[in-house]
C-alpha cells in the first residue's frame, strides 16, 4: 500500500488535513441529513468491516490509522476495497479522532451504503420470528435490539413511524456488527398495518393492558410477529388492535415499566425458548 494517488474510486490516498473534502464527507455523516443525501453510514472496528465485506455490504471507503501499515488483516481488507472500487485513506490519528469523535479510535473504520429491506419481500415462513418496532427514539435501544434479534436467531427487525437512524453512529456502536447481519425494514403504520393482514402466523405484541402471561402462549406453531410500543407511549391502539395476543411480563417490584431493549430481549428468548439449544460442549460444568 505504498502508493499514494488522487483519492479516486479503487484507490488509495494518505491523509493528514482536517480539511481534506473526502474527510469532511465522513465526518458530515454524524448528521442523518448528510446520511441520507449520501445513502451512506460509517461502522468502526476492523472485525466489523471484515464481517460488513463477507456478508456482502458495498463499502465506499476504507479509513485506517498509519499505525496499521503492515498489519495483514488491514492490508487485506484494503485491498479488498480497493478491488470492489472503493477508495482507501490512510489518516493520522488526528484525523481518525476528529472522524470518529472518540479519543481512543478503533484503528479502522468503514463507510458503507444503506441498505433497507423492502417490506413487500417480507415472506414469514415456519419458525420466523420478526420484530416491529413503533417510533423507537433511542439509538442505544434500538442498536441493542438489533443486537438481540441477531443473538436468538430472529430474522429481523421492522421500523414503524418515525423512528431513530439505524445507520447512526451511535445505533450501529451498539448493534456491535449486527446491523450488517439483521435485515431492517421500514414502513408507515398505515402501509405496515396493511402489511400484516397478509402476515401468516401469530402476532403479538406487549402492552400494559395485556392479561396474558408471556410465558404462556406457545410460540412453536408458526411464524412470530412481535410488536413492540415506543419507549414513553407503548403501542398506540391502532397496532395493539391489530395484534392476535396481548401479553404481558408480569413485574414484583417498584418499577412500572421495562427499558424497551431489556423487554424485548426477554420476549424474543422466550419465543425462541425451544430453537436455543446449548452445543454439548458448552454445557459442561
């Protein structure tokens, strides 16, 4: 990777100015409207970039610290780019710090093009289990339920009204790379509800007023649909009337409610009770 050229598709360029215009476009995409106008979305962390590359994501750019010069995997990963047309910028640690907005950066970092699933090719089959989530606000919950829905199995998550940016830096920190592996699909309530008239197996969604005990319904005869309110409000009565059951995981203490990512993850384990099964290996004592 010694040679040095015009920063052009396909090749690489070493960088040390804050004012370099291809670092001002990455670090623009901290803002969702610069996302959007680009389509694109930055993920940290060289397993993060290999896991992005081997699960077939189109990366633009490739960015990495002059401290990996001469690292194998870094070497490969750039030419792995640099094979796909994407351009590859060796930066100073000034530069990496100020894309980044981190003090200790990972060494390398990605930037991608978005990729959503077309709710329309959402065809639920057997086991599937998908989550909906209504006008999720918090980048943290929503990274870590992207997270979870990759832990158990699930096949992905749907977003429903005006929710926050999964292509955020913050949401795909939390995601840790699963966002890479989770399908994301988007839709209005109104185009959603109509979507899931046609959904073949059971829906169910949490709610206060839900005098069902999670615990109780069988999850095992079919595709799952679990729904999922906003973190203030739950799940408005247009969607709660539209599920097949309304549960509840039942609280001894103080608290009136759970975080949003914590219920979640405890309803998709119990959906999914009977597909997880500890290898031999890892049940030994």
């Amino acid at each position: 990777m010694s040679d040095r050229h015009a920063g052009s598709p396909g090749q690489v360029k070493e960088v040390t100015s804050l004012a370099n215009p291809l670092v001002k476009d990455i670090k623009a995409l901290a803002l969702k409207k610069f996302r959007d106008q680009q389509n694109a979305f930055m993920a940290e962390g060289l397993k993060l970039v290999i896991d992005a590359l081997d699960l077939g994501w189109s990366i633009r750019t490739l960015v990495f610290a002059k401290a990996g010069r001469g690292n194998a995997a870094v070497e490969k990963v750039a030419a792995r780019t640099v094979a796909a047309g994407g351009t590859v910028l060796e930066v100073s640690e000034k530069v990496l710090v100020a894309i980044t907005r981190r003090d200790n950066p990972q060494m390398v970092v990605g930037i991608f093009s978005q990729k959503f699933l077309p709710l329309k090719d959402i065809r639920a089959q057997k086991s599937d289990v998908w989550v909906a989530l209504d006008r999720v606000r918090d980048p943290g919950n929503l990274g870590t339920v992207i997270r979870t829905v990759d832990a158990v199995g699930a096949k992905g998550v749907i977003l429903v009204g005006e929710t926050t940016d999964p292509f955020s830096v913050e949401t795909v920190r939390a995601t840790m790379g699963s966002i890479f592996a989770v399908p994301v699909a988007r839709a209005t309530p109104d185009t959603f509800l109509a979507w899931r008239k046609s959904f073949p197996g059971l829906v169910a969604g949490t709610h206060l007023k839900g005098a069902v005990d999670y615990r109780s319904v069988d999850f095992s005869r079919g595709p799952v649909l679990l729904m999922m309110g906003n973190e203030q409000q739950g799940l408005p009565d247009s969607l709660a009337e539209s599920c097949d059951r309304l549960l509840r995981i039942p609280q001894a203490g103080r608290a009136d409610s759970l975080n949003l990512a914590v219920a979640t993850g405890i309803m998709l384990f119990e959906i999914r009770r009977d597909a997880l099964k500890l290898a031999p290996e890892d049940a030994k004592p």
